[in-house]
C-alpha cells in the first residue's frame, strides 16, 4: 500500500499539471486579444478577456462540490476522466473562437467547470491517502498545479510566435487530454479510515479526526465561516496578480512579451514552491500559524509592487515572488486544514464547499485589478485593496485561534 499511495499521487500531480495550465491564461490573453480584433474589426484588449479567467475560476466550485459528492461515493476514477475530458475539451473549443463571448463559454464555464471536477478529486483523494503529511502531500499536489504555468507558460509563448494562440490552445488542449486519460487510470479510492502502516495519530489529531463532519454539520460551525473568509482573503492578492501578470509586466514595469511571460514563470515558480514550503512547515508548527506568516508577507509583497514603476524590473521580480510564496501558502494548506478541522470522511465535498472562498477571490480578484484599472489607468490601488484584504486575514487568523481555543476549552470541561 505505500508504494501504492505513491504512484497514486504521481498520477494526480501528472493531472494538476494539465489542470494548472490555467495559470497561463495570461500569456494567452495578449494574442488572443490581437486575433479577435483582427478578425472581428472590433478592439478586444486583455483587460476585456480578463472576464473570461474570472469565469473560470468562478464557476469551478460548483463542479467540485458535486464531483466531490460522486467522488465519496463511486470513486475518484471517472469523476476526474469527466473533469478532464471537460477541461481540455473546453482548450479544444477556445481555439476556435470567434469572439470574447465564445471564449467566456469555451474557457470560461466548459474548461471551468470541468477544471473544478478534476481537482477536487485530485486534492481530495491524496489527502484521504496520506493522514500522516496531509500538509506536506496537500503542498506537492497543488504545487504541481501551480507549477504548470512555469512549464506551460513558454511553451505557449513559442506556438503562438511560431503560428497562432488558437493553434496553442488546440495542441495544449490534446496533449492534456491523453495525458489525463491515462492517468486517471491509476487513481482509486482510499479504503474507508485508512492509516498508513505503522503511524499513530497525535493525540490533537486524533482528536479531531474522532468528529468527523458532513457539509450540512460544517456549515453550522462559526468556524468555518472564519476559514472561508481567510481563504478568500489570503488568495486575493495572487489571484489579482495572477490574472494580469503579463499585462502589469508589459504596462507597469515596460516590458516586451517575452521577459512579460518570463514574469509568469517566475511567478508560478514561487507559488509552487510556497505550496510545499508551507505544507510542510504547517505540518511542524501548525496550520494557523503558518497562514499568519503568509499573510504577513503578502502585505509586503503587494507594498512592494505598489512601489514599482516602468523600469523597477528588480523591484517588480521581489513582488511577484513574495505574492506566488504567500499565494501557494492558502492554496497547499487548506486542503489539510479543512481536513483537519472537519474530517477526511467527506472532505471531497467539504473542500468544495470551502473552495467558494478561492473562487470569490478569483472574481474579486482580477475584477478589482481590472476596474482599478480602467478607472484610473494604474494599478496601484488595487495593490492597496490587496493590502488591506491580507491584513484582515491576519485578523481572522487571531479570530480562529481564540474560537478553537475556547472550543477545545468546553470540550475538557465537558
């Protein structure tokens, strides 16, 4: 079975690296921006296509939650196929669009929904597999996930100099969907409460495994309101950031294309790394307060970009580096963190629920970066707003200390 739980989680991770070609959208929206407004006669710019990323993002929640709940069920297996097949069925279809409105149904609800699916599982399904590193095993997974943009983001880069960005999202879209097929195959469900030979949970994690919570129990909790909200609040300033890493290259710093998707790369560098990095020290010190470390920093990652202007290259580089640790931060610890707090049992589902908080700060997100944007021509207070969100995070992060505090308070009374 060790061996076993290995190969399983190679073969999530093969699939988070399709799956996180999601992060490119950035390096896609520039010639795709050029395409339509060549073909249509009408200016479509990258802040116009920044919607689309927004969609699909959005949307992913709600294929996540139910996949999760087929997931439980009837295994991870064909819930990830269906996802896969999806998303890059959805990269397929973009390469034929006409028009912003294709692309928002193409990319934006098909890719989206189907991205969603195969995630959860994916995140879920390792988690359930490794109760004795669901820290460090969370941080791989989605590492991966956000590594892809690190891989992807060039590759992109030469189709489209080489021929056009739907011919990228053609080849992209098939070479994932074979890659995905295959290894869904390897992916079973865990046997009910498994534990790795050997290992003895400690007494804090026993504990809390010992309540093991369905959706409807942990939405009753105050608890999970404060997580959700931290959730939302420490991926804001990535997702913000994410969305128009190229674009702020190209306008706020003066960058040609190629440094811009380079910017891309060494921003999905840092966030993959902030996923394992975290994972693991979470696994030491404690979930919470690693998360208060990530918030900390994002708020002075974003001073830093609000500081930068065309020609601060050095500057912009710290900025983008700090925003993708402090971003993968959230991202590989709340799988475990949910896990931790509300059980392994229906964390396919629970997850899904609590990915809502990642999906409204995929909205907010890039819609502030973007009105800011429109409205006043510069970036900078939308770096201030990110600021602001990271701070409350910190605050939350306090809030839920003192709340499980006095929980654990009542319960040894009790």
């Amino acid at each position: 079975m060790e061996k076993k739980r290995w190969l399983i989680l190679i073969a999530c991770c093969v699939i988070n690296l399709c799956l996180g070609s999601i992060y490119s959208w950035s390096v896609f929206a520039t010639p795709m921006a050029d395409y339509l407004t060549s073909f249509s006669g009408s200016l479509v710019t990258t802040a116009d296509l920044a919607l689309v990323y927004t969609v699909a993002n959005s949307v992913g929640p709600i294929t996540m939650i139910t996949g999760g709940w087929f997931n439980d069920r009837f295994g991870p297996r064909n819930v990830i196929l269906v996802g896969g097949i999806l998303f890059t069925g959805g990269l397929i279809l973009s390469g034929f669009a006409n028009s912003t409105g294709f692309l928002l149904v193409s990319y934006g609800l098909v890719s989206g929904l189907g991205l969603g699916m195969a995630y959860g599982c994916t995140i879920s399904t390792v988690v359930k597999y490794f109760p004795d590193k669901r820290g460090l095993v969370g941080g791989i997974a989605t590492a991966v996930y956000g590594l892809s943009a690190v891989v992807i983001s060039p590759i992109v880069t030469m189709i489209v100099e080489k021929s056009s960005a739907p011919t990228a999202f053609k080849v992209i879209g098939g070479v994932f969907m074979v890659l995905i097929i295959i290894s869904s195959f390897f992916v079973k469900r865990p046997p009910e409460n498994f534990k790795p030979e050997g290992w003895q949970p400690k007494e804090n994690h026993a504990r809390v495994e010992s309540v093991e919570k369905n959706w409807q129990e942990m939405m009753k909790s105050p608890i999970f309101y404060v997580m959700i909200i931290l959730l939302t609040c420490g991926a804001f300033s990535g997702m913000m950031v994410i969305s128009q890493a190229a674009g702020i290259a190209q306008g706020m710093i003066g960058m040609d294309i190629l440094a811009a998707s380079s910017a891309v790369s060494i921003l999905a560098l840092f966030n993959s790394c902030g996923r394992i990095i975290a994972g693991y020290l979470s696994d030491r010190i404690g979930r919470i307060n690693t998360l208060m470390i990530a918030c900390t920093f994002s708020i002075a990652g974003v001073t830093v970009l609000f500081f930068t202007s065309e020609g601060t290259t050095t500057l912009f580089y710290i900025g983008i580096s700090i925003i993708g640790l402090c971003f993968g931060a959230f991202m590989g610890i709340f799988p475990g963190f949910t896990a931790d707090q509300f059980g392994a049992k229906n964390n396919s589902v629970n997850y899904g629920i609590m990915f809502i908080g990642f999906a409204l700060a995929g909205y907010f997100g890039p819609t502030v970066m973007r009105s800011v944007l429109q409205r006043e021509g510069s970036y900078q207070n939308a770096f201030i707003i990110a600021a602001g969100l990271s701070g409350i995070g910190l605050l939350l992060c306090g809030l839920y200390k003192i709340m499980t505090k006095k929980a654990a308070s009542i319960e040894e009374t009790a």
